[in-house]
C-alpha cells in the first residue's frame, strides 16, 4: 500500500482534516491542562466530599452537646458531671481514683 492509497481511506480523510485536530487539541487541552480541567475539578468534588462529612460530623457533635448542656442546666447533673469529667470535690472530701489494669 502506497502513501497515495493510504491517504485515501475514509478514517485517515477524517482524522487528518483540520477540524478535527482542532477539535482533538481543544478537548485534550480543556481535559488535562487548563485552570478548569476535568482533572482540577475532580479533586474540588474529593474536597467537596470531605468538607460536607466533616459538616456532618460537627453538626451531630452539636446535637449532642445541646443534649448536654440541657442536662447541665439541672444542678444535681451539673455537680455529677464536674465530679466525673474534672474531678472536682467539696472542701473536706477526698476523692480516691480506682483504675483497672486492662492489660494481662
């Protein structure tokens, strides 16, 4: 096959018009190298997934600290919760911390 036949096939015809490798370079171009390619805004998703799961977990941290806090308004809760998280003691009181060894 010669050159001359070669240039003569249809996908050769196509592929080789000008339209066609403009088009080609533009796409590869606004695929892979341009400021808003494919590529870039693939990795804004990525980030966009991970601000809405970290959103999610804030939010359900505040639901539980609104629980919390309305449990604290009460003064016995209140006093029980600063025995336990800041161990805190009445004047004249002694507190003795008992801790089990988990390991064997």
């Amino acid at each position: 096959m010669t050159f001359k036949q070669f240039r003569q096939k249809k996908l050769v015809k196509f592929i080789t018009n000008r339209y066609v490798i403009i088009l080609i370079g533009f796409t590869v171009w606004m695929l892979f190298f341009d400021g808003n390619s494919y590529l870039v805004h693939k990795e804004y998703d990525k980030e966009i997934d991970k601000i809405k799961k970290t959103n999610k977990f804030y939010k359900e941290n505040i639901k539980e600290y609104n629980t919390v806090i309305k449990k604290l308004k009460d003064s016995s809760q209140l006093e029980r919760f600063a025995r336990e998280k800041y161990l805190m003691k009445k004047e004249n009181e002694d507190i003795y911390l008992i801790e089990f060894d988990t390991i064997k």
